[in-house]
C-alpha cells in the first residue's frame, strides 16, 4: 500500500523526508514553494537569489528534517524562518542595501492562495490572512512604518533609523509594541 | 537565571533578524540557556510567520521545483517507493555474512571504530548539551587562568555564537582571529576584538555548518587578518 502524501499533515511529511522520501519533499514544496519564494523575492528583490534562497532551504529540509522542533514552532513556521534568516544573512553578507521597498501593508493579499493545501487548510489560511489584516489596521501608523521596513526589506534597527531619521530607540519601541499587540491579537 | 537578565526586550526585533551581530549573539546566548525566553521567541516567531502568509504571492520560475527534485534525486539514497508499514525489512545477518566472507575483517573493523567514535561522541554530547538543545564547546588558554571562551551552536547544527571573556583588548594594529578547524585545515571565523572589560559576543559566519568543525582556535593576527594563523593561540579547546 502506498501513501498518497498529499492527504498527510506537514510533520508526517517530514518524518517521510527523513526516510528519503522524495515524493514527500515534492509535496512539501507544493504547499510551500510558492510561501517560500514570495517571502524570499520580496526581502531580495532579484529572482535568481529568490531561486537560490528557496532550493537552499528545501536542500536544508531534505537534509536536516530530523532537526525540526514540533514543540517549538510549527511546520510553516520553521520553513518561513529559515527563508527570511537566509535572505537577510545574504543582503548583510553581500553588504547590500535593498532598495526601499514600495509595498506596503495595504498590498497584503488577501485572496485564497492556489497552492498544495487541502481545502480545510486552505480556508484556515484566509481566515487567518483576514485576522493579520485587522491586526495590522489596528496597529498606529509608525509602528506599521517600522514593521513594513523590518518586515519587507530586511533593514536591521538602525537601517530603519537611517530610512527614517528617527532616533534609534524610537525605532526599537515602536517594533516592540507593534509586536507586542500583534503577538496578543493573532496567537490562538 | 533572574529576570535581571532576561532579553525579554529584544525578543521581537529577533524574531524579525533586526538586531546588530553582538546584540544577536547576546540574546542566542541568553536563550541557550532560558526557557521562559525561548518560549516567548517562539511565539514571535510565529507571529512573524503568521505575516508571512499574506505576502503578496510571487510565482517561482516552473522550473524550480524541477532543479529541485533532480538534484534530490541525484543522491543515491533516495527512496522512490513510499511504504507506510513495515517499512524495514528484518535483515538476515548471518546469512549476509555467509555470502560475503571477503568483507567481514573490513566490516568488523569498521564496526569497532563506529562504537568507539560513537562512545567519545556521546561523552562530548553529555559535556555540552543543554536545556535548549543547544551545543556547548569550552574555549580555554593555557597561558591564563581567566581567559575563557564558549562556542554556543545552534541545535541544527548550522550556526553558532561566540562568547569570550578576559582577553585583553588589543591595539587597533591587532585582532583576534578565530580559526575553524576541520581535518587539519584552518578557515577563518572572522576577526574581533574584545570590548575594555575584555568582553565579546558575537555571530560566527561559516562557509559550512559550524558542526562540521570539531577544534577552534583564537590567535593573535594583524588587524587585516591572516589567511593561516601566525600568532600565538590564546584560546581553543
């Protein structure tokens, strides 16, 4: 009897993988491939470091999914991660400035994603995409000024105090509290 | 640990990788070793890639997925057939054995090496685990009893921290050099200097997982560095 893995939740998919299962990795990319590259593309602004960022990651996944915490973080929340840890340690390393980034929070999207979730998981995202929405209204305008900086560019704390010629520790509370309120708005 | 000392603060902007390498490697230290805090990073995180989910969607080039699966499958043992029960055959030993007499002094062999490289491994491991599943490596100097140094790596392996203490700050002409050492071969981790309490913190960048290294070294190096160490080694393990 063989598995159809695209019924299988995301950590059986990576006990799979641990197995060598090339199949689940196929699918696991399904569901996130797309995620991964837009998060990636977005931080970078160049598609062929988007390309290398996400096949980097993946790599990471077939390799290391026995390293997956399950208690610590789920599944998407590792994958995405790793994804803006590996963009953000290439723009610091390469010493690149991103330029600044005209997407704003506005431009979120809030349609349903065609991607390799069931159905059920697939309206659980656009509820919770619709909560991040009225999360974000709700945050005030400098702290969603800072947060799309960090968020979208990458830009370490005093990157955003050089964009906005705001004193450094401006910039730190106004993360803080916009993560702060986040963090109690959109945790179950 | 007292709440003295807690990163509570920090904990947002690191979620988000907004901290400078020496405030970075700071919290990575406090959180090898703090549960309460690594429990409210976690929950940043998610809140981070909750974000993420409503990314405007860019698609990846068709062929990616593509590049991906022919690399994975590049490598040997990649199995095709998924099997969801029994998965594993039993193994018939002596028969494989009977079949295979010519392997058996090389096999045994290796068996003996695989146990004793597996016993000092779970001796370093029981030394250097801790709560956080983070590894442990203990730098230290023969020349000064104070002088120490640790190496906190990530539990995948891949990254790691650096953390010394009672060096003596050096001369704008002089830097430390960390040297990651694997199979007799020396990389460099990067250059540093300590602050006036003789005091560093910071982020080892590594061209492979920082696991892969077993020894580390810290010498004394011109201010440019050096592509091999040339100075005397003040820390290492």
């Amino acid at each position: 009897m063989s598995v159809d893995y695209r019924t299988v939740e995301d950590q059986t998919l990576l006990a799979h993988i641990i197995n060598r299962r090339a199949e689940a990795l196929s699918v696991l990319y399904d569901r996130y491939g797309r995620l991964l590259y837009s998060v990636a593309y977005h931080l970078v602004g160049n598609q062929q470091l988007a390309e290398e960022i996400t096949l980097d990651v993946f790599r990471r996944v077939w390799d290391k999914a026995a390293s997956y915490r399950a208690d610590r973080a789920s599944v998407r929340t590792w994958l995405t991660s790793m994804t803006r840890n590996r963009a953000i340690d290439m723009l610091r390393r390469e010493g690149v400035r991103p330029e600044h980034n005209s997407i704003s929070w506005a431009d979120l999207t809030i349609e349903p994603s065609a991607d390799g979730h069931s159905p059920e998981t697939a309206v659980a995202h656009q509820m919770q995409k619709q909560r991040i929405h009225a999360a974000l209204a709700e945050l005030p305008e400098e702290q969603q000024e800072v947060l799309l900086l960090a968020f979208f560019n990458g830009y370490s704390h005093s990157q955003i105090a050089d964009q906005l010629e705001m004193p450094l520790g401006t910039v730190k509370t106004r993360i803080r509290l916009g993560m702060q309120k986040l963090k109690l708005v959109l945790q179950p | 640990m007292s709440s003295e000392t807690h990163v509570t603060e920090q904990l947002a902007a690191y979620a988000l990788n907004l901290l400078a390498d020496d405030e970075a490697a700071q919290v990575a230290a406090h959180l090898a070793t703090c549960a309460a805090c690594q429990a409210e990073l976690d929950a940043y995180q998610e809140v981070t890639s909750l974000l993420t989910l409503a990314t405007p969607t860019v698609l990846p080039p068709a062929n990616l997925k593509t590049r991906l699966m022919q690399e994975i499958k590049a490598n040997d043992d990649v199995q095709e057939t998924a099997v969801p029960t029994n998965p594993r055959q039993p193994i018939n030993w002596r028969g494989w054995f009977r079949k295979r007499p010519l392997w058996q002094p090389a096999l045994a062999l290796a068996l003996i090496i695989l146990l004793i490289s597996n016993f000092q491994l779970r001796q370093q491991l029981d030394d250097t685990r801790t709560p956080a599943n983070f590894g442990t490596i203990t730098l230290s100097s023969e020349t000064s009893a104070e002088a120490t140094g640790l190496i906190i790596i990530s539990g995948d392996g891949e990254y790691g921290t650096l953390v010394v203490q009672n060096l003596p700050q050096l001369p704008e002409t002089q830097a430390y050099q960390l040297w990651l050492i694997k199979d007799g071969q020396r990389t460099s981790g990067g250059l540093f200097n300590v602050s006036e309490d003789g005091y560093l913190a910071r982020i080892i960048y590594s061209p492979e997982p920082l696991a892969h290294y077993p020894n580390f070294g810290i010498t004394i190096e011109p201010a440019e560095g050096s592509p091999g160490p040339t100075g005397n080694k003040v820390l290492g393990n």
